[in-house]
C-alpha cells in the first residue's frame, strides 16, 4: 500500500482528494501549510506527495526545496491555479515530477498518482513465475497456464491477467483496471474492462473452478469461488 501525503490549505480539497485516494487502495496523511509537509514527511515517510503552490506560510516550490534538501526523493505532483508555462517549468526544476491545474477531476489526478508512482518506484526483483491455484504466469516465457494446458493470450489480456492475479483475493474496481492496464492516457472507458474480462473468462476459465469473479457496481475479483 503507497503513502500519499496530501498537502493543501483548503480542508475540503484535502479532504476529498485524501477521501478519494483511501478509497483507491493508498493510505493517507493530510498537511495544511509548509512546515507541516516537510515536518510530515520525515514522520509519515510518503511514497508521493500531491503538493499545492499556493500555501499560506511558504510556496510549495519552496517546499519541495527544502524536502530534496533533507535527501529525501520522494515525488511530487504539484497542484496549483495557474497554468503558465514558466510556473510549470519552475515546479518541475525544483524536483516535482508531475503538474497538475486546478480545477482538475479526482480521476485524472489520480491516474497521474499512479503514473508518477509507475515510474519512479525502483524495480523489483523478477520472480519469474507468478500464480494462483491451478494457474500459473510465467513472466520470463510470456506464458499462461491452467492446470497444465497453455492459454493463447493477447498482449492485454496477458497484462489485465497479471494485474488480476497480483491482486488475487482483493477486489479491483474498473478504474483501478483501467489506470494500470492501459494508464492514465488512455482514450476509452470502462466498457472496455468488461469487454476484456469476458475475453478472460472464455480463456481461464474454460475449466472448472471459475477464478474470475464480478462484485457488483464495484468491479472484478480473482479467487476461488465461494461455497453456498
């Protein structure tokens, strides 16, 4: 679960982007000025900050300053009124990694969360194989297996698949899908998802048990299914 410290001096807009991002799976803090984010950020440790320009005691370029000065490389996403191009380019030279104007919708500023967390969390290890129950992904050979037989699967079903089986047990809602199988740029919407999960289902689960499973008006799970 990513950290998000949530810096802004207006307590709704904190709130609601702080209320939006627990909802997408992030566990939260909240800070109204300045010191406070710098204060917090050696406390709470955030994966990402989303940072407001305009605070009541220091600009948020400022603080971004004084974060990187600490040695600390956590990522920022700026959020700000104004749009000029000089603004823009002075958030990203002080160490912000992304720009977002205000008003903006929860849906792109967290897409681009998840964007700017995609691209500088470090690597990790490649296991190779990843699986549940009977089904196995083997990551180096580009591979789907159930119980033993090999599943010809397309670029995204293979992608949606392995997000799915990264998740096992939780469920993820279409947004969250949509975010990390085709990211934030992506001109579609969520019919999409539906469209490839039944693609999936044909595939996975042409076997008994089913492991794909629809949670209603929430979104997709992967887990055995449950006994009446």
């Amino acid at each position: 679960m990513s950290r998000i410290l949530v810096v802004d001096d207006e307590p709704y807009l904190a709130d609601l982007v702080s209320t939006a991002l627990t909802y997408e799976g992030f566990e939260t803090a909240t800070a109204a000025t300045g010191a406070a984010a710098v204060a917090m950020t050696a406390s709470f440790r955030p994966d990402l900050i989303v940072l407001d320009v305009m605070l009541p005691d220091v600009l948020g370029t400022e603080v971004c300053r004084r974060i990187r000065a600490t040695g600390a490389e956590v990522p920022v996403v700026f959020l700000t009124a104004r749009d000029a191009t000089e603004d823009k380019i002075g958030g990203l030279t002080v160490g912000g990694d992304d720009y977002v104007t205000k008003p903006f919708s929860l849906e792109e500023l967290i897409a681009r969360i998840r964007a700017v967390l995609r691209r500088t969390k470090p690597a990790e290890p490649e296991s190779g194989l990843l699986g549940f129950e009977d089904l196995v992904i083997d990551e180096d050979a580009y591979e789907v297996r159930r119980d033993g037989v090999l599943l010809d699967l397309t670029p995204t079903e293979f992608k949606l698949l392995r997000f799915l089986v990264a998740n096992a047990g939780r469920v993820v809602t279409k947004r969250q899908i949509l975010d990390h199988v085709w990211e934030y740029d992506f001109g579609g919407n969520d019919g999409v998802v539906q469209t490839y999960i039944s693609y999936l289902r044909r595939k996975v689960d042409a076997v008994d048990p089913p492991l794909i499973h629809t949670v209603p008006r929430v979104g997709y799970v992967l887990r055995l299914p449950r006994e009446a």
